[in-house]
C-alpha cells in the first residue's frame, strides 16, 4: 500500500524537498536527519560559507553545447556529484539504501553505502547497479574489520570509504531527547508521534516492521568463520578511539581497490592520506554531526588541493544544497562534490522517485550555473570564475 500525494514535480529546489519531508516525518527521524550536533554552529556554517563566494563570470561566451561529466578513477560521471553515505537511511523510505543506490545509477552518478545500513551490503550491490561504494566504520578489532571488509570486497565494491572524524559519538543532545536507539525502540512519545505520521508509519515503519523485522544495522553482526564477533553497531565500533594511521596501513594491505579517508579536513592529515596510500579523501566535517565548531570544508579545500591535489582525488561534502555550491566547490579544486542530506530528502518525500527528483534538481542546478558563469565544461572550472574572500584568496 503506498499513500503518495505529494507531487514531486512541484519541488522546484531541494528546500522544498526538505519541506515536504519535515512534514512526513515523526520528530525522532526528522530531528536525526536535519540537525548536527550541540548548538549546530558547524551546521549553519556550511550553509553562510556558501554566501561569502561570489562568481564572476565571463559574457558573450558560446556555451550551447556544455557537459557536466567528470572522469574519477576510470569512470565517467554524468553530473560531478554523488551520494554520500547515511546511516539508519531506512527511516526515511522503504529500503532507503536500495532506493538510494538506484536513483544514483539513473542520474550516472556514484552512491556510497554507509555500514550502518538497514539492508546488507550485498543486497544493494546485487539489487542496484552503478557505480557503488562502501562506507567503513572501522573496528579496531582486526578479525571484525577484516570480516566485513571481505564482505565489501566480495560484494564487489568500487571503493571503500573509511570514516575517520568518529572516534566518539557527537554529541546529539536531540537523539536521547527524542529516544533515538537502532534497533528502533518504541516509546509513547514516538508511537503518538507516529501515528500522527501515517504516511511514515505504514509506507515506512510497519512495511519495514512487516518485511524484516524492527529496523536494525544489517551489516554489523559480522560473522566470522562461523563465530559472531559483533552483534551490533556499538559492539562492532568498540575502542574506535584507539583507531590510528597503523590501521589505515593494515586496511591498505587488506583491501585491493580504491582506498579513500572520510572526514579529513587539514593539509597535514591529507599529506599523509597520500603517504599511507589512500587514492582519495573526502574533505567533510560529517555535515556538521560530529565536532560543533569544526571548520566547514569549502573553507580548507584550497589548501588541501594545494598540498594533495595532483596526488589524490579530492571529494568534499557538508552543506551542499544548491548547484551554484557544487559548482563554488569543483571551482576550488574538488574532483566530486557529495550531499547527504539533499538525497534524503528526496527520499522521505518521495522514495526513489524523490532521491531522482533531488538529483534531477541539483544537475539542472549545476548546468544553469554553468552556463550562467559561460563554462562549458568541469574541468575548465577554475578559483578565476570566483570572487574569494581574503583567507580562501591567499590559499588559492
Ligand atoms: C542521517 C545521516 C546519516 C549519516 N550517516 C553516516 C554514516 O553512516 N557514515 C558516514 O561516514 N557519514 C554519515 N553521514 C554524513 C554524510 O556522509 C555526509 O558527510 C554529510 O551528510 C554531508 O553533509 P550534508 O548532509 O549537508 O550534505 C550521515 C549524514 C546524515 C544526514
């Protein structure tokens, strides 16, 4: 059964996206979604840091014929964004991780599945196809890392995306507020909640509930040579404050493919991404989840892809809601820019379809602005269509 009277067509940006999916979900899901951490300083940074790039673009250039593919480690992409990983993703559609990855292969742009999915990794590289990658929370026990990175490797993902800004938990005030727990617990306050949402209660909760059981992370009760070596996602992450470059270098014998860091935001830690052999690095602050206060992305990219950028690939996420800020960060160096939130949206409001929809939007976004700057293709972009301010101007 699918109730479904939200019409997606008249989502004209991803602000509406997020309007309807506010709407459509229960406080304990939309507050998980949408906020960061503490006071959300870091959150709202990585909107205003947008506002303080201006573009200067050239006139009466012929941009009739325009592309916005990119190449990244052999592939080519038809827009230069992709998916980024989001944990407990199910609470917003039905099989959000399938629906996610789907919609990604259909706008040719790459998905990263997050470990702390709802459907096992296998599943979603068996059901969707595209270029997909696998996020890792690393464990510090060898034996339960190497459990589920062999899984990914197995599965057949292009890359593995390790998580490195979580040595703890953010500090997520709204979460134990709200009684956030995976598995899903139900308590008064969030069953009235629910039934209060019941497009979410029966496209989502019960459909999920029916389908297999209370939501829970399906990758983490990895099991190896026939012993359970973490039974949940708190069980798999323990003593991942031990977590260093050691194993960074272990998983970099392990794992035979594309290698990236996730949540690298200094010049320093990139360097030695490059000497550990990581082939990419996601420049990120979590999207404002993890350290309230930490600098947004965009302002250390061009340092980064000053020390870094001909040595590896250069992703960069965090607060990317419009195409004119895809565009800012490809302008300053960044190889793929990813959105998180922006997808999510897409898919509380309207499944897969509404994942299509927020990427239908940013790519026509990006092409407007292209063309609007009169470039006519990514790699043309330069730091000369842009206006900086000081700081961002003397690490150009
Ligand atoms: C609901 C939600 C869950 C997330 N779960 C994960 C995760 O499991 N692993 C991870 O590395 N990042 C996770 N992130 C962070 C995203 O990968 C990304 O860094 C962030 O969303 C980018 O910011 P944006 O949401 O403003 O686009 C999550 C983000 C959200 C919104």
């Amino acid at each position: 059964m699918s109730i479904q009277i939200v019409n997606l067509a008249n989502a004209f940006n991803i602000e509406d996206l997020r309007c309807i999916a506010e709407w459509r979900l229960p406080r304990i899901a939309y507050d998980f979604l949408e906020r960061g951490v503490e006071d959300d300083v870091t959150l709202a940074a990585n909107r205003t840091v947008f506002e303080r790039i201006h573009f200067k673009p050239s006139t009466l250039v012929d941009v009739s014929s325009r592309s916005r593919q990119v190449t990244l480690f052999g592939r080519t992409f038809t827009s230069p964004f992709g998916i980024a990983p989001t944990g407990a993703a199910g609470l917003y559609c039905f099989e959000a991780d399938i629906a996610l990855a789907r919609a990604a292969e259909a706008a040719g742009v790459p998905f990263v599945l997050s470990t702390a999915s709802f459907v096992a990794l296998e599943r979603v590289a068996r059901e969707a196809g595209g270029t997909q990658w696998f996020q890792l929370y690393m464990s510090k026990d060898r034996e339960a890392a190497r459990g589920l990175v062999a899984r990914a490797r197995d599965a057949g993902y292009e890359a593995l995306v390790v998580t490195t800004d979580i040595p703890v938990a953010g500090n997520r005030e709204y979460n134990r507020r709200n009684g956030f727990e995976i598995p899903f617990r139900l308590n008064l306050g969030n069953m009235i909640d629910g039934a209060l949402h019941p497009h979410w209660l029966v496209n989502v909760f019960l459909r999920t509930l029916l389908d297999s059981g209370v939501p829970r992370f399906q990758n983490v009760d990895t099991n190896v040579g026939g012993r359970i070596v973490a039974k949940n996602l708190s069980e798999f992450r323990a003593r991942r404050d031990a977590l260093d470059w050691s194993d960074i270098a272990w998983l970099r014998e392990f794992w035979p493919r594309k290698l990236l860091l996730k949540g690298v935001l200094t010049a320093e830690d990139a360097l030695l991404a490059a000497q550990y052999g990581a082939d990419g690095i996601f420049v990120s602050n979590h999207g404002g989840r993890q350290l309230d206060g930490a600098v947004s992305p965009v302002e250390v990219l061009p340092e980064i892809v000053a020390a870094v950028g001909d040595r590896l690939a250069i992703m960069v996420d965090s607060g990317f809601r419009r195409g004119s800020d895809i565009v800012k960060a490809l302008a300053l160096g960044a190889d793929m820019v990813f959105v998180g939130r922006a997808a999510l949206y897409g898919a509380a409001a309207g499944g897969e379809a509404g994942v299509r929809r927020a990427l239908e939007i940013l790519a026509s976004e990006v092409d407007r602005v292209m063309a609007l700057i009169g470039c006519t293709d990514i790699p043309s972009l330069t730091p000369e269509y842009l206006v900086l301010p000081e700081p961002l101007r003397r690490a150009v």
